[in-house]
C-alpha cells in the first residue's frame, strides 16, 4: 500500500507517545516489514526517542536533546518531513523549556548538567571536555557537566561504561554510583552499577583507582583485579578480572562464563531490548558459558540455548518472550 510520508510520519510519533490503537500499531508494523528502508528509519528515530526521553526526571533536558539530535540524524538521511512533524508534536513545550535552561545557565553556570541516557539495544560514545573519552552500554545514563570546574572532575553513572581518563593529577576524576565511587586521576576501567542488578563492579586495565563506599571504606585496585559489592549485604570482594569477558560488549560481542540464566537474560533484554519472561521453578541450578555476537539475532540466540539446555521458548509478541523450562528432557540430562 503506498501511503505518504506525513501518514507514516503521524503514525510513528503516536506509536512513541503509546497513543497508538491495535488497527494503526499493524498498519506501521506492515510498513516496517515492507523494506529494510522503512525498518531503519523506524529504529534510528526510535533511538533517538529513547535516548532522549527514558530519563523522566530530566524531561524537559532531555526532550531538547531530542529534537538536536533530530537535526543531526536529518542532515545525514533523506528524511524529509520527520524534523517538522516532530517539531509540531512539542514545539511550544520546547521553546518554554529552552528559555528556562538558558536563563539558568547564564545566572548558574556551574550547575550546567547534561544527562545522556542510552537505550537498550544499543551503544554510544561521549567525549568530555577534559578529553576523557567513555563508551556506555545499553540501558546506561551518565551525568556530567559541560565543562569541569573546582578541584575535581566529577559524573555520575547508572550502568555499566568504559572510561580512558584524560591524565591530570591536580584534578582528581570521579565517577558516582549508589553504591561506590571510584577516585582517578587518569587511568582505564569499568564501572557496571546497573540498578536492577544485585551486584555492582569497578574492574581496572591500566593505573590505579581508589573505591570508597560506605560499606566498605577504601580501597586500591591494582591492574587486572574487579571489585565487585553485594548490594544486599554490602560485602566488597575483589578478584582477578577476566578481561575479555568484561569489555566484549564495546566491540559488539557478549561473552559470559558460568552465569545464571536468570542473569543471562537480563543481560539479553539490555542487548536486545526485548522481554523475556522466566519460568518461576526450576532454572536455578542452570549456568551457561558462551558467546555471541551483534550480528546474531535474538531468536538465533534463544535457539541456541534451546538447543543446549532443558528450556523451549514461545514468542508473546513482537519483542516479549517466555521461556519454559523442560525438565527430564534430553538436555535436562545432559547436564
């Protein structure tokens, strides 16, 4: 069916809204399926919603970087009516808030903070001021300002991020979570501090890095060990990092080695931002080693699993699914 660009233009930013009825959520997923032009301006302004607007206590901040990055993306693709049909859905809101920030930046410039919130299913890159450069993975949002002043360079993270430190020992570089900060002066690490995650880990490459926490105190890290804090008990452990394991996901791999499935496929819905429903008995015991790559689909994923482990798996919808566990079948006694 040939429908115009205004039509499919509509039918997105009410999709993204969750404004959508069942009739006009399948005429856009007939329209995403009929080519591989229409999936990937779909997907590139879903991001873009995403990133701009999962973080709802930063709405009004984040919502103008919507728009900017809008305007970026549309100088690069031929996307003739998505700037303008967005612009309309919010123009005035975005003309209100814009004054606001402004006026606030000229009276308060240190209080200048910029919150980048990265989907799920995807990653990104963010270069500061000071030239420290930091790749963030899916589901991750970090806070920093736009340049650094005071005695030290400080952010704050809910994820996981890789960081290469600008070296500058008279200004210390700190990075915030809820549980633990990690203190540098230039060095390269890993901070995973997801909030849904039982545990939250520094791992260091190069350097040294000091954690406090209130559990804990302080401690020094030395190259090639993790700390790792039970968030329930606030026990600090530290252990020997296994390097290729922990940075796989910035090169577009997942390797993981004798993981629970319950933290498999959690860290599956952050890769693929899907669902996955687990089944409520039988699968503490199940532990998996492995690896993936982007290229691999989700269904090639779970297949993969299926194949090697007592579970099936049913697909609810477009992106949810669930798994059952199948004991006394033949990979049940595999094992």
């Amino acid at each position: 069916m040939d429908k115009s660009n205004d039509h499919i233009e509509n039918l997105i930013i009410c999709y993204l809204n969750g404004k959508c009825s069942e009739v006009q959520k399948q005429e856009l997923l007939d329209w995403v399926n009929a080519s591989e032009e229409n999936k990937l301006l779909f997907i590139r302004t879903k991001d873009i919603w995403d990133s701009a607007r999962q973080q709802p206590d930063c709405s009004n901040e984040q919502l103008i970087d919507f728009y900017r990055r809008l305007v970026v993306r549309k100088e690069k693709t031929p996307v003739r009516h998505l700037l303008r049909v967005a612009s309309m859905a919010a123009m005035l809101a975005v003309a209100f808030v814009a004054g606001i920030l402004v006026y606030s930046y000229l009276l308060f410039p240190e209080a200048r903070q910029i919150v980048y919130s990265v989907p799920l299913g995807s990653k990104a890159s963010v270069e500061l001021s000071d030239g420290t450069k930091i790749s963030l993975n899916s589901g991750s949002t970090l806070t920093y300002p736009d340049n650094f002043r005071g005695k030290t360079r400080t952010v704050s993270l809910t994820g996981e991020a890789y960081f290469e430190v600008s070296s500058d020992k008279s200004h210390p570089f700190i990075v915030q979570t809820r549980h633990f900060d990690v203190r540098v002066t230039g060095t390269q690490f890993d901070v995973c501090a997801y909030d849904d995650d039982q545990l939250a880990s520094a791992t260091l490459f190069e350097g040294g890095v000091e954690l406090s926490g209130k559990s804990f105190g302080k401690m020094v890290l030395n190259p090639g060990e993790r700390a790792v804090v039970d968030k329930i008990n606030g026990r600090l452990t530290v252990e020997n990092a296994d390097i290729q394991t922990i940075t796989s996901w910035k090169d577009g791999k997942f390797y993981f080695k004798n993981i629970s499935l319950p933290d498999l496929i959690k860290r599956l819905e952050r890769w693929y931002d899907v669902s996955i429903k687990l089944p409520e008995r039988g699968i503490d015991t199940l532990k998996y080693s492995g690896r993936f790559q982007n290229q691999e689909t989700i269904w090639q994923v779970l297949d993969a699993l299926k194949l090697t482990s007592p579970i099936d798996y049913t697909r609810e919808n477009l992106r949810e699914f669930k798994l059952q566990y199948l004991p006394g079948s033949a990979n049940d006694k595999k094992r």
